[in-house]
C-alpha cells in the first residue's frame, strides 16, 4: 500500500476486498473462513493502534465502498477489473483522504509493472464472462 502509507497493516485486508470484487464479477471462487494455520506473536496493541488509527476510522466509509463496488461488463480481465477499481477508488474514496488519490495511481502502476513482467502471457479472457447484472 506504499511506504509511509496512513493506514498501517492493512494490505491484506485491502487486497482481499479488491480480489473479492473481482472474482465475484468475473464468477470466480473465492472460498472464506477460518485460517489453517493460527499466527499469533506478541507485539504492542498501543503502537499497533496508532498504526491502524486511520484504517479503523476510514473502514466505515471503505467496507460500504467495496461491498457496494460494480464493475462493467468489458471488465472481463482480473487487470481490466483492477484498473478499473482503481478509478472508482480515486473517485469515491479519494474525498475521504488524499492517499486514496496516490493508493489508486499506485493500484495502476501495480497493473502496468505485472503486465511488463509478464510480455508473454496473454491476459485471458474469462470464459463465462462477468456476471449477470453487473
């Protein structure tokens, strides 16, 4: 999510949100629940605090974002449905705080650099296409 980035320890929980978008347009599994394997390490819940201060506050404006979020039917690649995602982050969260504007530039470049990366796949089509409605 980008160094010095106001929101702390919530890349996993980001990514998961955009991955659940996605594969939910493009009628992917996504199977959820309880971990295989339990992490558990000591570390300081008051520093931890501070670093998820702004994820805590914010969650009350990004879940409702994600679980709202549609893309359009010509989204019909996982770099088509990110780009695209990253427009509306910039759009609908950007008003929240500025780094929505800089995480979504970043969500771009994210798509550009895995496309440079990787010349010789084609991005494939997904054959059932998007879902109905969305």
């Amino acid at each position: 999510m980008g160094e010095g980035q106001p929101i702390g320890r919530y890349d996993d929980m980001w990514a998961g949100w955009c991955t659940k978008v996605i594969c939910d347009h493009l009628k992917l599994g996504v199977k959820t629940g309880l971990p295989y394997i339990w992490h558990s390490k000591a570390s300081n819940p008051f520093v931890n605090l501070k670093k998820e201060y702004n994820g805590i506050f914010w969650q009350e404006q990004i879940i409702p974002f994600f679980q709202s979020a549609v893309l359009p039917k010509d989204c019909t690649t996982v770099q088509k449905c990110y780009i695209e995602l990253s427009k509306q982050v910039k759009e609908k969260l950007g008003k929240i705080d500025p780094y929505f504007n800089k995480l979504a530039d970043a969500m771009v470049t994210w798509i550009e650099a895995w496309d440079e990366l990787n010349p010789t796949k084609v991005a494939a089509e997904v054959p059932n296409g998007p879902a109905e409605g969305k």
